[in-house]
C-alpha cells in the first residue's frame, strides 16, 4: 500500500490521532451512560484484577479516556500504552501492535440509538473491556505473546486455531475465583446483557480451559457464546504465554472442527448448558 492511498491523518502502522478534544458532549454522554450501567454489574461479576485494574486508571465515568493520561499509567505499570485506530486493522497490524505492547484502541464510540450494537470495537469496547487487565502483569504479558504469535501463525496458515484460544481467553474468559465464577473475557465485561448471560443463564455451556480443544472449537461473533471456557486462575494464561504452540498446530490441524455447542465425553464440564437460548433459534 502506498502512503498516499490512507485516509488523511492515517499512519502506516494504522494509527491515527484520539483527538480527544474533538469528541461532542454527545459521545461523552454514550460514555457515561455505557460506564455507569456497566460498572454497576460488575462488582461481584467481573474477576478482583478487572476491578482493581479499573481503580487504579484515569477511567472516569463521564468522559471518554484520553489515551495520553492511560498510557503514562499503564507504561509505568506493565509498559503497555493505548494508540488509536478507525477501527478493526489487519491481522499483521494488529499483532505487530501487541507484539510491541501497544493496544490499538478504537477512536470512536457506538451511536447512542445503539448502545448495544457494535460492528467493530469502539473505544467502549476496547478501553473499557481490555485496558483494565493490561495493568495486570500476567495479562500483559499474554497479550503481548498473542501479538508474537500471531504473526508465527499467521506465517504457518494457522491463525484460525490461535483465533480461537484468543477468542475463547481474552475476549469470552471466565475465571474460577474463591466465591465463583468470575468474568475477565474483554467482549462480556463491556456487554451488559454479555455479562448477565455468561455467569448467571442456565442455556451455556461452561467447561474446564484446555489448549487444544479450545483450538479447535469455533465460536460464534454475533451472538452470545453458546460455550464459555474456564480457568482456574490467571496464572494458567502465563503458562500459555510460554507454550510453544508448534506441535499443536500440527495435532489440531488434523482434527474436525467443532461446533460451538459441542460438549466431548472428556471435557470436564463446571457447568452443562441446557441450550435453550440457541436452541430457540435454529
Ligand atoms: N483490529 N482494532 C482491532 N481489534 C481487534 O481486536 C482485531 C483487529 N484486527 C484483527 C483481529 N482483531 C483479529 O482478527 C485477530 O485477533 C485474529
Ligand atoms: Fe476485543
């Protein structure tokens, strides 16, 4: 691509300036109405390092996040920053972003007659859902491995299997903690009826996290998850970050892609969905 085929004010890497002071009294307000009946749901849903991540950021409930003000912070805790972006990049950007510890955050937010619908991630999404759990040190860490493999993957044909561990964790996550199931997945903590639906709705499935099932399990991008998959802890995501996925790849390769409601005889199962919100619409 050449430089003169961007959108004006477009970078190479993809990139573009927040402008911040550009964003109306309007979307601030989409902002705030999406932060205040979120973070009302999440206390006691969304896991202890989601909530002290959120504390401890320039994250108002009024205003839409200047990258500037969460980047100092997250650069002095994880080395992570936030850069914007017009929305959804290609795959290589995106990891070569992550690879280097650079979130790319959508500039814009959702139309306040949507609240609820979201072709690509906005800033709602992408601040709220993900940058809390960049200030903690094993999901920055995994995130960044995602990056670095990423392009590996890509590289080999196999990003569709590293998609779904990626899809499955930190996007669609739940978490065991010691009074239940907690949330950390970015894509349910910045869905209200997401949120509602993963923990609390019998019609899910919820099984135990395991590698390669996970890579070969497809899931659904426009409606809830018909299955969510279980850690134990966070710590089971930094041992992923040092797995070499290689000889994966090529076992999982072999096998059958799985629908997303399909439940194996092995799979340890914390809960077994009765399928009634899919069910009712096939
Ligand atoms: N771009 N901005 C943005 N955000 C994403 O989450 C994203 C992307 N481009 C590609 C992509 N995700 C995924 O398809 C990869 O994670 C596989
Ligand atoms: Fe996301």
């Amino acid at each position: 691509m050449h430089l003169s085929d961007l959108p004006p004010g477009q970078r190479d890497d993809w990139t573009i300036d927040q402008q911040w002071d550009r964003y109306t009294p309007e979307q601030h307000q989409v902002w705030a109405t999406l932060f205040e009946r979120q973070t009302k749901l999440l206390e006691g849903r969304a896991c202890d390092e989601f909530l002290a991540g959120m504390r401890a950021l320039p994250i108002a409930p009024d205003k839409i996040p200047d990258f500037r003000q969460l980047s100092a912070v997250l650069k002095q805790h994880t080395g992570w920053e936030v850069v914007a972006v017009p929305g959804l990049v290609p795959d290589e950007v995106f990891f070569e972003h992550l690879a280097n510890r650079r979130f790319p955050a959508g500039q814009f937010i959702r139309e306040a007659s949507q609240l609820d619908y979201l072709q690509e991630p906005d800033v709602f999404h992408d601040v709220f859902g993900h940058v809390p759990l960049l200030m903690n040190p094993i999901i920055a860490d995994y995130i960044q491995a995602y990056g670095v493999g990423g392009l590996r993957a890509k590289e080999k044909g196999v990003l569709d299997l590293l998609a779904r561990v990626y899809w499955y964790t930190v996007e669609f996550g739940l978490v065991e903690q010691k009074d239940g199931l907690r949330l950390y997945g970015a894509g349910i903590v910045s869905s209200y009826t997401e949120s509602i639906f993963a923990l609390d709705d019998p019609s899910p499935n919820r099984v135990r996290f395991d590698l390669p099932r996970v890579m070969q399990t497809d899931y659904r991008i426009d409606d809830f998850q018909e299955t969510y998959f279980v850690i134990r802890h966070l710590d089971e995501l930094l041992q992923l970050a040092h797995t070499d996925f290689a000889p994966l790849y090529e076992q999982v390769a072999q096998r059958p892609v799985l629908q997303p409601g399909t439940i194996l005889p092995q799979d340890q199962l914390v809960h077994r969905g009765i399928g009634t919100y899919h069910n009712a619409k096939r």
